[in-house]
C-alpha cells in the first residue's frame, strides 16, 4: 500500500474546522469518543431539505482525519467527499456514496463469492458426525472448554477439507456474509502456531468479529486481539466482547463508529507485553477516558486459556487498570507495571530478529521509542542490510513504513521480496505470483517521497501512517537525502 503523494495528498483537517463547516452547514451533530456523529446524507430525504436533528445519527465523522463512514449505508469516504456531497445536497441532488475502483469492486465480488462457497461447505461443529473427531479438533484449537451453544451463537463452523475453524463476517447493515477468516493450526516440534487466512485479503477485511451479537443497548464491551478469545470472554463472563480483524497489531480507523455507542471498552488483547504496549496505543485512539487494560501476566493470561485455567475471568476483568493516568503519579501507580517489567525481562528487551542473532546481543531488540542510527560508507549495503532487518521484523507482525530517499520503492520491494523469497525470482518468474502474494499480506507501507524533502511534510505523513495503520517501526533511508545537502553544514 502505498500513502498519499507528497504533490496530491488529502489536505490535513482539524477538528475545528469540521466543527465550523457542520455548524455554517445546518448539520446537527454531537461530539462522541473518537468520532462526530450526524445524521446520514446518504439515507433518502430530499436534497434541499435541511437534515433533521430527529434523524437517527448514523454517519460519524473521524475526528482526526475527517474521514466519514455512514453505519446505515456503509457509504464512507474523506473529509473533501463530504463535503462534495454537501454540496450536491444544497443543489437538491441525491448525494451519491463515493465509488471504489472497478477493480476493487469485482475483487470484493469475487471474495464474496469465494467465502459464500466455503461457507457452504462448512459445517458446525457438533454437526460432525464422528464424537471422536469432534474431541480431537476441539483439542488441537485448545476450545473443549468451549460449549457447542457458544460457537453456534458466534456462527463459528469447521472446513474439514482444510482443517480450519471458520469465522464469518456478517454485513452490520443486511447481515448478509461480507468474507471469512479461516484458522489452522499448524505444529514444529513442540511449538503450536496458528495459520489465518483471510477472504478478502487482509488490507479490506474490517471484521469486527461478534458485532452482530451486540445489543443497541450495550454499553460496555471488552475487546480481543483474537475470535476464541472473545468466544471465550462471552461465555466465561457474560460480556459483549469483539475481536480486531488483525488482533493486537492493527486497529484500522473505519472500525471506530462501530465502537461509539460503548461508554467503557476493556483491552485484553492477549498475553504477551508487544499486546500490552498495542493496547495503550489503541485505547489513545479509542479515547483514554473510557479505556481499561487488562495486563498479561502469569495470572492473567489470554481470555481462552484462563477458560481452560478455569480462572475468575469477571475478576479479572474488574482487576483492569484505567488507561488514563494524570501528569502526576506515584510508586504506588506505578507499581504493578514494574512488577510487569521485571517478570517479562525477556520481553521487555523488544522483538529479537530471526536472522540476526548476533544483532540481538547488541541491541536486544526492536523497541518502540528507541532511535537506532546504521552508518557506513557508499556502497557498504546500507540499504540492503536495513531492508532485511526490517523485513525480519515485518514478518513478526512488526507494522513497518519505509521512507526510501535514495532509492525508489521499485527497487527497494524487489530488493525486499527477493529477500522475502531467498531465491532469485528473476530465474523463475513462474514463481513471482506466488510470492508476491505472501509479500503483500505483510503489514508494510512505503512513502512516495523520493530525494530532498520539507522535514514537517515527512513528519505529518509519518503521524497519519501511525494513526491509520499503527505504524511502530519507521526506517529513514538516508537522512543526508531526505534532508538535502545544505542543512547539514548548518545543524549536523
């Protein structure tokens, strides 16, 4: 994916801004935690009738970057869309949602297609004919604390023929089936991983899994970085609890209104410290106010295996820390997190690379905050080496944006992608596809700057990366090229 372009990006709107241009436009609106709500423009009523404040509130504006989503008509696009059709409304047109490309309305089509036909196939669980099959597949998914009852209220179902648990993503607006994820489990030696695959691929599938069994009443909710673990939360506590599509490495903002009607959301988003550190940085975008975490811990695992663990979980839900913390605080607040850190040293000391074991004795890892400098002389394969020790990052899960001034991205994704592979693709283009596919599912973004830069230019696309794609590793290649030559006789 790539971000806007330096010479056409949507121009940056504030909060301020939007507020004057509803209040000057006649648009009713109240403010909620991370979104404006108003009524839709998108849902009948003539054009030059003045949209009513009876209405139900069904558009909600992003408050950080303006975008809009309409839950009623899942019309969405940016702030200048809106306001686009606005305008078409004054002049008692229709006001028309902004269209995808072609090309991504026949791929969405055919997800659709592709999941429909899985999902036929698919069958529950406990319609499984052999109890012993039905024992040992709830075995392998660690779920035979999970009653039968559960997985049919989440529409949970099994692909026999791929071995995979099936979780579907309903339309909020029609309940008609939007795309899938399957899960299988996949086992190296003693380690157990989980494979997911999801239909559409990953970059369209906003899934809020469980949304259609919340209530319009519901006004707390605990959200998972994982399905089982809200199946779990749901059966152990009674709560409504949602999964994020990408668990604890992305919260994609068009989710957002979806979250609006909770007064309080709960984060347990697993059990490891990186799901600690992403549930901080999603409550700030959720807003800190109404946020509690659950921290990991020996006691406080992930929701599923403290089912197994036959643990407290409401008691350990109500053992959730608020997120919000003022500018003052003493040892005492302090205490449990350096508790956390201490348990968790390994963890503490950031993501170990995979293919740099000597790299982690120097640096100990990937941590968030930490500014690490690579120099070297022309031509010592700066870029070469930094590309593959971000890649080896990305491949974790490690959401990663390049900002490549010397080379152009071209270029540095062949380099990227020939690391990826291992193997030189040029010899065996029959294989490219294949590839490349497994390339794109990775949570790796370019920006489109090439040579000399304005420094707040890079820095607000940097920001707006981190806001829309919960960026937490930025590689910089080079500064001298990004900066140009000049400044650096003046502040080296």
């Amino acid at each position: 994916d790539v971000l806007p372009s330096p010479d056409g990006p949507a121009p940056a709107v504030s909060i301020t801004e939007i507020r004057q241009y509803l209040r000057a436009q006649d648009i009713p609106f109240h403010d909620g935690y991370s979104c404006l709500h108003t009524p839709s423009l998108f849902t009948g009523g003539r054009g030059d009738q003045p949209l009513s404040a009876k209405a139900p509130f069904t558009l909600f504006i992003d408050k950080t970057t303006g975008s809009f989503l309409c839950t009623a008509t899942l019309a969405e696009g940016t702030w200048q869309d809106f306001q686009a059709n606005v305008e078409l409304r004054h002049r008692g047109v229709t006001p028309i949602p902004p269209a995808s490309s072609e090309e991504m309305e026949d791929e969405m089509r055919q997800a659709r297609e592709d999941a429909r036909c899985i999902w036929e196939r698919a069958l529950p669980l406990s319609e499984l004919l052999d109890e012993k099959e039905i024992k040992e597949t709830k075995a392998l998914f660690g779920i035979s604390m999970v009653t039968d009852a559960t997985l049919k209220r989440f529409g949970v179902r099994y692909l026999r023929a791929a071995r995979s648990l099936v979780f579907p993503w309903f339309s909020p607006q029609n309940a008609t089936l939007k795309g899938l994820k399957l899960v299988r489990v996949e086992k190296k030696g003693g380690t157990i991983t989980y494979v997911e695959e999801t239909l559409p691929r990953f970059d369209s599938y906003r899934n809020l899994f469980g949304l259609p069994l919340i209530g319009r009443r519901d006004t707390e909710l605990v959200l998972t970085g994982w399905e089982l673990d809200a199946l779990a939360l749901n059966q152990a506590a009674g709560v409504a609890s949602l999964a994020l599509p990408r668990g604890a490495s992305y919260l994609p903002p068009t989710l957002l209104p979806y979250l609006e009607q909770f007064k309080r959301i709960t984060l347990w988003l697993g059990e490891d410290l990186r799901s600690w550190e992403a549930a901080k940085l999603f409550a700030r975008k959720l807003s800190l106010k109404r946020c509690s975490l659950v921290r990991p811990g020996n006691l406080q695992p992930r929701p599923l295996e403290a089912l197994n663990q036959g643990l407290n979980v409401t008691k350990i839900l109500r053992s959730a820390l608020l997120a919000s913390h003022k500018s003052i605080v003493s040892f005492r607040q302090l205490r449990e997190e350096v508790f956390g850190e201490l348990v968790n040293t390994e963890q503490v000391s950031g993501v170990k690379w995979a293919r740099f074991p000597e790299l982690n004795k120097l640096l100990k890892g990937h941590r968030r905050g930490e500014l690490t400098i690579f120099t070297g002389p022309t031509g010592s394969g700066k870029t070469t080496f930094i590309s593959e020790y971000a890649l080896d990052l990305c491949m974790q899960g490690v959401c990663t944006l390049w900002g490549s001034f010397e080379i152009n991205n071209v270029r540095l994704a062949k380099i990227m992608l020939t690391q990826f592979a291992g193997r030189r693709l040029e010899d065996q283009l029959e294989l490219y596809d294949e590839w490349a596919d497994r390339f794109e599912e990775l949570p790796l973004y370019f920006m489109t700057f090439h040579g000399q830069q304005n420094i707040k230019t890079v820095i607000d696309t940097m920001q707006h990366a981190v806001y829309m794609y919960d960026i937490t590793h930025v590689v910089i290649d080079n500064l001298q090229f990004m900066m140009g030559h000049e400044h650096l006789s003046v502040d080296r």
